[in-house]
C-alpha cells in the first residue's frame, strides 16, 4: 500500500527517494507515532518531502490516496463509528427550503447564536434549533438554512453562509504551473504599452549598422533598452471558500499574468476587499498588507483587477462586520469603492458562468460596485476586460 503512494508522489513530480522511503518505514516500525492518519501525515510529510514548495502537491497526492481512511491499516480504535463518520447530507425539496426561512436579521442572527452557545451542553444531530449536523438550525454543518453560520464543515455546499467559525487554512496559488493553452497569455496581451527603458543592454542591430557605414567600414556597435509593456497592474486574488472550485484556473490566470506583466503585484483576500489583504497564505495572519498602505504606496495609473466569484453573503459586502471570518469596522462596499476611486481603470474577472450570475445577490452587488466592468473568466471575456482597461 505505502509502495503505492510513493509512486504516486514519484508521478506528482516530488522528488522523493528510496532513502527517504525506508526512513518512513523505519519510523513506522519502530511505533513512534499513533495509528491514526493524522500523526501518519505528519510523519510522512516529515520524512519524504524537502522542501515546502511541494507541501501543497504532497497535499494533494494525500488525500486523494488515503480518502475515507481514518485509521492505519490493521489498528482499530475506540471510537463510536457515528462520531467519526460525517452525517449524511439533508435533502429537502425545493418546497420545503422555502418553507425554512431567514432568520430577520444580522443582529437577531448573532444574538441567537450566543444564545444557543449558552444553552447548548451535548452534541445535536437532525433538529431546527440548537448548534449540530444535517439539521435545519441556522447553526451547524451538513443541514440547510436559507442564512446560517457554518460550524465543522469542511467546504460550503449551498453559498449561503453569513458566518463561518472555523479557521481556514489556504494555499497560495501555483505561478509556475504550464498552461494548457497560449491562449490566456494572448488575451492578456491586449493590455499593452511597449517602451523601452532601463539599461542599454540590447543589440540596436539597425542603428549598428547604418552607424558602422558611416564610419567608413569600422564596426560602431549601438545598443538600446529592452522593450518592454510599461502597464502597472495591481492583482487581487479572492482564494478559499467557494474559490476552491476554480483553483486551476485562476492558477493558469495567475501563471499567464505573471509572464505577461512585468509590473505586477499581487495581493489574495476572501470573498470580498476589506482594511487588510495579505502575500503568503499561510502567513496571512501574521503577515498581513494593510489596504490604506496599499492606495498610498501605489500610483493611480495601476490597472486594478479582482478576481473571484463574488459569492457570498451579501451581509459581506453591505454591512460592517458583515465578514465570516472577524469583525471589520468599514464594509466591504466602502473598501471597494475607496479602492475604485484611486483605480479608476478596473475590471472584475468572475470564473463563474456568467449565466448564474443574475440568480446570485452579491454578484449583482458586487457588478453594480464594478460599474457593470464584471466579466467571465475566459477567452472572449479576458479580452473585453483587457480593452477596459485599455479605454
């Protein structure tokens, strides 16, 4: 089983060898860790993998090979098997989710929830009111409510969550991934400006020559700056959440920008813009940008592209404190227009079809914020966001 995985990492391209593969089994065997298959993760990422550039490849081949194992092979546990499997999910008909409705508020939302943290003592499972799984209460995991706040669950099924209250962990996007196709890096490249500046380090084969002719035959060498796209481009990346559907191409957008644009910078943020963004996901809470710094830092002729599905609660970008993850004092309406004001030039590029677009809140919200300067992320969408910002 465990020879398995090691070919799968080999087929990942993570370079990992015989030596590190024996170094695992002699952990293994001489029991320094327990058998569940978290310590078994943690063992293995230790021992086989280098460097922490393939963490998020180690990650990946992981859970794909040992899905729905919870223990190692032969070492049982005790453990009630219901609390270490995941409640199947409700189904409800359509009739019956409009019969569940909102619960009138941000305000009462909240208070009722500090209310059922109080109360509640043992775990629930399939009730309406308090804190548990596959339920209809406002509060929990794997149930449906029209507006709740999510608690345990892995991913977002149904994109309604006012609130999660769990910390998530990202991964930062991959910029050396190779496309499939040149045909993102050539819609990109309708937003250009070639100038040439820097240093004299190019060959002016042209000018060398009519230069060495008038000076009868003696060879007079011309140099010139590089030519290059003088367009600024300031990136931001909305990632987690319901982003984790479109992480390859946003990774293929991202590898294309960074080829394309030799001033760019980048920032990630979730779901919508507020009073901080950050660089490396998973530094994001120790190492964060503050947006103010940002629209002082850099000069208003930066283009500015968002780039998310822009769906969420639309609590998020209308109220303050509005955000799943804490509490921020401006909304992210007010962010995003403060932004928009320094950046005029700016587009929004949405990977969700844009036919579900007018079915979802906040994407209408957020376009109206956009000044309608919202599009699709593909071909022929990419290229109108491109002449956008060239106007």
């Amino acid at each position: 089983m465990l020879a398995g995985f090691f070919l799968k990492l080999k087929e990942a391209k993570i370079p990992v060898s015989i030596k590190e593969y024996l170094t695992l089994m002699e952990g293994l065997k001489r029991g320094v860790i327990s058998a569940s298959i978290e310590d078994f993760y943690y063992l293995a990422r230790m021992t086989l993998v280098k460097d922490e550039a393939n963490y998020d490849k180690f990650d990946k081949v992981f859970g794909g090979f040992f899905h729905g194992i919870e223990t190692l092979v032969g070492v049982q546990v005790d453990v009630p098997l219901e609390w270490l499997l995941k409640q199947a999910e409700l189904t409800l008909s359509p009739e019956e989710k409009a019969a569940i409705e909102a619960m009138g508020g941000w305000e009462q939302l909240m208070e009722m929830l500090k209310k059922r943290l109080e109360e509640q003592k043992e775990r629930h499972q399939g009730g309406n009111k308090m804190i548990g799984t596959a339920g209809t209460s406002p509060f929990g995991a794997f149930g449906y409510n029209a507006e709740g706040v999510r608690i345990g669950q892995k991913k977002s099924r149904n994109r309604g969550g006012v609130k999660v209250w769990d910390q998530r962990e990202y991964r930062n996007l991959d910029d050396k991934i190779e496309l499939g196709t040149r045909n993102l890096k050539i819609a990109l490249r309708r937003l250009r400006r070639f100038a040439r500046e820097g240093a004299l380090d190019e060959l002016d084969l042209d000018n060398t020559i009519h230069r060495t002719a008038k000076n009868a035959g003696y060879l007079d060498i011309a140099m010139r700056a590089e030519r290059r796209n003088t367009i600024k481009v300031l990136m931001f990346l909305d990632i987690g959440g319901s982003m984790d559907d479109h992480i390859k191409l946003c990774e293929e957008l991202f590898s294309a920008s960074k080829t394309e644009f030799k001033h760019l910078e980048y920032f990630y943020f979730h779901n919508c813009l507020y009073d901080y963004v950050w660089k490396d996901n998973k530094r994001r809470r120790e190492e964060r940008t503050r947006t103010w710094d940002i629209l002082h830092k850099y000069a208003h002729d930066y283009k500015l592209i968002f780039v998310g599905d822009a769906s969420m609660s639309p609590y998020e970008i209308l109220e303050p404190g509005g955000s799943v993850e804490y509490h921020n004092e401006e909304s992210g309406q007010a962010w995003m227009k403060r932004m928009l004001d320094i950046y005029p030039k700016a587009v929004w590029l949405n990977p969700e079809p844009e036919e579900v677009w007018s079915y979802r809140q906040s994407t209408q919200i957020l376009k109206d914020v956009m000044s309608n300067r919202m599009f699709p992320t593909t071909i022929g969408g990419i290229e109108r966001a491109m002449r956008a910002l060239n106007k």
